[in-house]
C-alpha cells in the first residue's frame, strides 16, 4: 500500500512555514506572479516555488500577500486533518499553473490557447466563483470570498486574476522575459512599452554581460 500523502511532500520532512525564500513578484499581477513560481515550464528540472507539498503552497500565497498568518495557521490546521485532499489540491494548483501558463504564452505569441488548457481554467474560474459573491459596499457592492478553511481556497484569486487580465485589455502588455535561461511573464507597464525582462538588474544585467562577452571572446 502507498504510504499516505504528508503536507511536506515525498521527503516526509517537516519545514516551518515561512522559512524558504522564493522569487521576487515580477509579474506586475497575481496570476503571473503565480505562473513564474516555476523556472521551467519544459519538464527539465528548475526551481519550484510550489513544491514539494501542499505547505509551500500555503506559504508562497501569504509571502505574495493573499494570505494572512491567521489564514495559514487554519488552512495547514484543515490540511492536517485531510493529508489526501491537500495533495489533491497540490495537483490542482500545478495542473493550473501550467495552463494559466500555455494560455498567456500562446496569446503572446499571437496565437490560440489549446483547448486542454482553456477547458482546464474554465473549470478551477468555475469551481471559484461557487466560492464568493457580491455584498454591500457603501454605496456599490464588492465581491468577498467565503469559505475561509477551504483547502483551495488560495486558487480563487489566482483565476479572479486571470480571467481580468486575459478578458481585458492589459492582456497586450504582458511579455516573456528575453534572457535566454528565463521563461518568466509579466506586463510591460512602461509608456513606451520598450521593457524587455523580469529584472533589469537581473536577467536584463546577465544579458548584457553575456552579449558583452560574446563580443570580445567569440570563440569561447
């Protein structure tokens, strides 16, 4: 029989929430940020910003800002208590990754998404929006959440996100970094439109000195 699933991934080690750096937001929204949580979207081995388990998870969306501590503590808490459906909510959370992913690339290369990954965001935007609704505002209604110990709780506003920006039009602006090792998306918020990686500091510095020394050292 296989051994059940742990919130830790297959290593079976526990590691404090909390205690793993991952990459700077370089998306300029949500569903980017959460796109670039992988370095490779290839099937090579890359850094993984969701894995090995369902913790790493939880623990990148309170480092992005959509879940409070309080938020965690319940979630891991539930997740505890059903080891086997927060695995299944891992699964989910890379299966939509990678469409959310497929979609944005092939609209900026001036194509269409496959099905495979359009039918797959239309069920996780349907599966969110059973979660929320409109409530008073002040003057206007605003949308909330409910639910707050569901287990995907966090996958909500990851296709809030991306149903705005791929049914808006931001959509044009969004780019894939240049660097050659870097597969990271993000909108181009600059006025002329001219910004061309994740990070100039970054990829944009790696760059120029890679070219740099393409240059002077072309035989090497």
């Amino acid at each position: 029989m296989a051994p059940a699933p742990t919130l830790y991934g297959r290593g079976h080690q526990l590691r404090e929430s909390g205690n793993r750096a991952t990459r700077p937001l370089r998306g300029g929204i949500l569903c980017l940020d959460y796109t670039n949580t992988a370095s490779d979207h290839l099937g090579l081995p890359g850094e993984d910003d969701l894995s090995p388990g369902y913790v790493n998870i939880v623990d990148w969306f309170r480092q992005a800002g959509v879940l409070t501590e309080d938020d965690v503590d319940r979630l891991l808490r539930a997740a505890g208590k059903e080891p086997r459906e927060a695995a299944a909510v891992r699964r989910r959370a890379i299966a939509l990754r990678e469409a959310l992913y497929a979609i944005v690339l092939a609209f900026t290369s001036g194509g269409e998404p496959a099905a495979e990954s359009l039918d797959l965001f239309n069920r996780e935007h349907g599966v969110a929006l059973g979660h929320g609704g409109f409530v008073p505002n002040g003057t206007s209604l605003a949308w909330q959440w409910q639910g707050g110990s569901q287990l995907d709780r966090m996958l909500w506003p990851v296709c809030e996100s991306a149903a705005a920006l791929l049914s808006g039009h931001q959509l044009v602006k969004v780019k894939q970094c240049e660097a050659q090792t870097c597969q990271a998306l993000f909108l181009d918020g600059s006025k002329n439109g001219s910004r061309r990686f994740c990070s100039a500091a970054g990829c944009g510095t790696a760059t120029r000195v890679r070219r740099f020394r393409e240059r002077h050292n072309p035989g090497s």
